[in-house]
C-alpha cells in the first residue's frame, strides 16, 4: 500500500511538473510584425487643458521626378500602451490621408476631444505605405512630419517635435576646411 502511494504521489508530481512545463511552451507572445508599413514614431508628451496637439505632414518631393500618385499615409495619436486614442464620442484619433507631392496636411487632437481633466499623456504616429519593390518611384520617399502642441486661447507653439532630432540629429556645422559633398 505504501508502494502504490508512494508512486502515485510520484506520477502526481510528474504530471505537475509537465503540465507547467507546457503553460510554459504555450505562453503568449507578441505577435511579430508582418507588414511592409513605415512607421515613423514620436516621443512620449503631455497634453493640458486648454492645448492642441497638431500632427504636420508635408512632401517635399522631388521637382525633377513625377510619382504616379499621392502618398497615402496614416497618422494618429497612441496612448501609453501604443494602443489608438479615442476621443469622447469613441471615435479613433487617427486619420487617412492623400498627400501630393509639394503639399502639406496636419490632423489635431484638441484635449477637450480626449481630456476630462488635468493632462493626458500620448505619442504621435506616422504610417507610411510600403515603398515600392517594382522600381517605381516611391511618393512617400520625401514625407516629412512633424508635432507641436499649441495653446488654444494664444494659438502660441508650447512644443515642437521633429523625428530628426529624436533620432540624433547633429545640429553642429562641419568643421572650417573640411569638404562637404552633397549625395
């Protein structure tokens, strides 16, 4: 008798053990991303009464090139968990648009849209379209973004955001005799 619990106890914790084992196997995981888009991604920033968040776009393009159309891009606003904001009436703070090349375009998020009170915080986001794989020339090559937050009252810019300087870059000149060749 002493045997057969022993053993029993025995397979028990074997079953245990393996049954963890495939908790562990089976965990989630996060999905990998499985799309050509372009993301073009802000910091993190806060938004107060009172205040506009205004997501810019503009293509600059290329005077000697014609793409065969406009870019068509996404832009929204993320809360914290990268998750889209929806502003009161439940609708997404995102947008669709067409940009043409030498136009510009922006999408705001007023805080009375999403503020309740005090100051929420939010990231910006830009999706480009995959760029093309046929030699084609690409319409969204020379799209340039941009963030600022302004005062409603004013219409003064409290902050202005360029991805260009999230990234690293050097505002310094080169140094006095050293060549500069355009690429």
């Amino acid at each position: 008798m002493k045997y057969e619990a022993s053993r029993k106890t025995k397979i028990n914790s074997l079953l245990v053990i393996l049954a963890g084992s495939m908790v562990l196997l089976v965990s989630r995981s996060n999905a990998a991303d499985q799309t050509d888009d372009r993301p073009i991604y802000f910091g993190v920033v806060g938004l107060a009464n009172l205040q506009t968040a205004r997501l810019n776009v503009l293509s600059i393009g290329d005077p000697n090139v014609i793409p065969p159309g406009p870019c068509r891009l996404t832009l929204g606003f993320l809360d914290a968990r990268g998750i889209i904001i929806n502003d009161r009436n439940s609708r997404p703070m995102s947008a669709r648009l067409d940009l043409s090349q030498g136009t510009s375009s922006f999408f705001d998020m007023p805080s009375g849209a999403i503020v309740v009170g005090g100051r929420a915080q939010f990231r910006a986001l830009v999706v480009l379209p995959p760029a093309p794989t046929d030699g084609s020339v690409d319409a969204c090559a020379n799209v340039v973004p941009s963030l600022e937050i302004f005062d409603q009252k004013t219409n003064r810019t409290m902050l202005f955001l360029h991805p260009a300087l999230i990234r690293g870059f050097d505002p310094q000149p080169d140094p006095p005799g050293v060549p500069v060749y355009l690429q």
